[in-house]
C-alpha cells in the first residue's frame, strides 16, 4: 500500500438487500417503516434508501436522525426534481447491493414478504420478483372500490398495449437485479408511479420473473399522492412506449390541449356573437380566453413539474400568449405557402396547424416553463419524538 493512504478500518461486510423507499411527505412513516422492516429482516444484513423530493414536512431530517441513532438507514433527498419512478431509479442506482427491493413508505406493501423475495433472488435466476395482489396470498386489502376499478382498468391496458404477462404490473412493490435496472437506464421513461411497467418494458431482453402474493395495507399516516396528474403520467408512459420514445408524451398532451382550446374558441366566439358583438370583437375575445384555458391546463397537467404560481403564473401567461401569438403567425404564413405551392386548403390547414403546434410547444417548453431553481425555504424546525 502506498505510503500515506487512507486507512480504513475493517471492511464492512456488505448488506445483502438494498431497500428503496421513494417518499414524499412521510416524516411519520420513517420510523415505523424502519422498524417494521427490521422486525421482518432478523437474518439479514438491509439498508434503507429513502428518496425524498425534498419533502416541507422533514422527511429527510427525520431519516437523517434515525441514522444518527444507529438504523442502516439514509437518504437521498432531491432538489427541484419530483417523481415516484424517477426517485425509485436513483434509489437503485444508489444501493450498495446487486439485490434491490422497493417498497413504498407508508407500510401499505407488506415488509414480511421480503425474506421471500430476497431468497428467490438468492437462489434462483429470476431477476425480478414482483409483489402481487393478484396471486395466491394476494389482495386489494380495504382499497376502495374506486381505486380498485381504476387499478384493474390500469392492468388490463398494461396486459394489452404494453403486453406485460404479470398478473400486476401496478404494483409498486417488487425486488430487482440492479443490473437489470442499469441495462434499461437510458430507456426509462421515468413517467409517474409505474416504474415497474416502465422496467418491464424498457428491459432490452425478455425478464425472468416470479411473483410474490401480498394484501395491500391501509397508509400507516399521511396522505396518497395519486391525483390525477399521476394517470395522465401514467397514458404518458404508455404513449412513450408505445412510441419507443418517437414523441414526447408532453407533446401529445399540449396537442390535446390544444384541441381543447380550440373548441373553448368555438364556444366563446358563439356566445360573443350571440350577443350581438362584432365577429372581429368577438374572435379577439375568443382567442384571449383560448389561450388562458390552454396556459391554464398546460401549466396544472402538462408541466406539472415546473408549475408556475402568484407573479410568475403571470408573467408566464404574457410570455405564452406572446409565443402563441408568433406561433400564429408562422401557422398563417406555412398554411399561405403550402395553399400556393399545393392548392389544397385543407392540406394547407393541416400543415399550419401543425407548425403552430411545433412551435408553441417548442418554445413555452423552454421559455415559459423552463426548469427553475427552487426557491429557498425556511429552515425546517424538527420535534424529537418522544
Ligand atoms: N420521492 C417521491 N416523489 N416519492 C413519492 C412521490 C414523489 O413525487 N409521490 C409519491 N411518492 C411516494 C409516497 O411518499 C409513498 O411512499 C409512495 O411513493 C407511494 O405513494 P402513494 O401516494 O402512497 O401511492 P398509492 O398508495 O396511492 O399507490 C401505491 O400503491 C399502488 C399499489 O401497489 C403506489 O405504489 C402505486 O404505484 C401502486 O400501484
Ligand atoms: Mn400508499
């Protein structure tokens, strides 16, 4: 050894599962997680990742205190960035060991199932155990009924469009082959909460997979973050599998928007000429409410991530209409070009339609909804708990 090294004292031995725990908002469940799954995992050497988004409730702090206390637990805690699946990946990326469960924080999955997942990873070549409500030792537990309507529609169009064979492919609770996940790295789409169905489908070879039943628990405190957000992120991702990543599910969904807008147009121009305002009035009035329902929509669903609140929702808005307006522009002059060059004017709709599209959508990605620093917050004041 060189003179001068560092020495380290006696290697640690490895742990033998890497636990992942993506979190936001769940200070009360660290603590309970915590020793649940140490409860679960007598035998075996574990770590606990949290990853936190930067949670104002003081996650990261309380995981922070547990580690002080002695718990193989830490955190990684994201600024800026939001995101179930995304979160789960760097929890991956970040374990120490090849064998990595995830699992989520509020105790709804059952942690005692772990030994078992670890053990079919341990001993055979399985790569991904999955932990089903649809198996044998499975179930919906107290999941309301609309939620479990909205989950089996969910896996029914995960078994057809993605063509995905396990029995649940919603779920959030399974154990993986970290190379598994590094082989797909670049083709995740990291869209909303289903990471599995993302891994599923990103993996450039067919998974050897086994299944895990496991009754799905009532939240231990806090709240559920699904909204509905969550499954427009969830057609995200189909439409970018779907795709192989051709087009960018925002687009797709500005477009939609788009389409709205265009109808709220139709509306107001209606109801303005029916009151007997001029048409020219009547279209200047028509455009102006347009482009607010479709900033307006834009702002809360397709960049919920960059959401643009009190003076920057509007300055934001000016900023749009002004890029909106020069997309009109640049509709008006490739519909006249191609009316010329073609003489078919639907055609020549169609192709300004779709500049305009391109355009907005181009620009208020980068100008209006550009990713921003997060602003600092006051300093989180922690309680030890008793
Ligand atoms: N870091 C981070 N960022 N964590 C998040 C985020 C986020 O944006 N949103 C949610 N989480 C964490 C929560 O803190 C929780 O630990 C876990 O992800 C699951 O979130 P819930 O909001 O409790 O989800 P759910 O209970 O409605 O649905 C869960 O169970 C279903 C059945 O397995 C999710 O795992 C679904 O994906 C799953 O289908
Ligand atoms: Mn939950």
């Amino acid at each position: 050894m060189a003179s001068g090294a560092a020495r380290f004292e006696t290697p640690r031995p490895a742990p033998e599962l890497s636990i992942v725990a993506p979190a936001y908002n769940e200070r009360d469940n660290v603590r309970p997680l915590t020793q649940a799954i140490a409860r679960a995992m007598e035998d075996v050497r574990w770590e606990l990742i949290f990853v936190d988004d930067d949670s104002p409730d003081g996650t990261a702090q309380e995981v922070a205190a547990l580690a002080r206390e002695g718990a193989p637990v830490r955190c990684i805690r994201r600024v800026g960035r939001r995101g179930l699946a995304s979160a789960v990946v760097e929890g991956v990326l970040a374990a120490e060991s090849e064998l990595v469960a995830v699992i989520d924080a509020d105790l709804q999955h059952d942690e005692t199932r772990l030994p078992v997942m670890l053990e079919l990873l341990q001993t055979t070549d399985v790569d991904l155990v999955v932990g089903s409500r649809h198996v044998a030792g499975g179930g919906m537990g107290e999941w309301d009924i609309g939620r479990q309507r909205m989950s089996r529609f969910a896996t029914w169009i995960a078994h057809r469009l993605a063509g995905v064979a396990v029995s649940d492919p919603m779920s959030g609770f399974f154990a993986v082959r970290r190379s598994v996940v590094e082989v797909s790295i670049y083709d995740l789409s990291q869209q909303g909460y289903k990471i599995l169905l993302d891994i599923l489908t990103s993996s450039p070879r067919p998974l050897k997979l086994a299944e895990v039943g496991y009754v799905f628990r009532e939240r231990n405190a806090g709240t559920s973050k699904l909204d509905v957000v969550v499954l427009i992120e969830y057609a995200f991702l189909l439409i970018d599998k779907l795709t192989r990543g051709l087009i960018p599910p925002r687009f797709v969904l500005f477009c939609a928007i788009g389409g709205l807008g265009l109808a709220c147009h139709l509306v107001v121009l209606d109801l303005a000429i029916g009151q007997g305002v001029s048409f020219l009035r009547a279209q200047g009035i028509a455009t102006l409410c347009a482009m607010g329902f479709n900033y307006i929509l834009n702002n809360t669903i397709t960049y919920r991530s960059a959401r643009l609140k009190g003076l920057r929702f509007a300055v934001g808005y000016l900023v749009f209409s002004a890029v909106c307006s020069l997309g009109a522009l640049a509709n008006i002059s490739v519909a006249n070009l191609t009316l010329r060059e073609v003489g078919s004017w639907p055609l020549a709709g169609i192709a300004g339609a779709l500049m305009s599209s391109v355009f907005n959508f181009g620009v208020a990605t980068h100008f209006v909804w550009r990713p921003r620093r997060p602003r600092r917050r006051a300093n989180v004041v922690l309680r030890a708990s008793a």
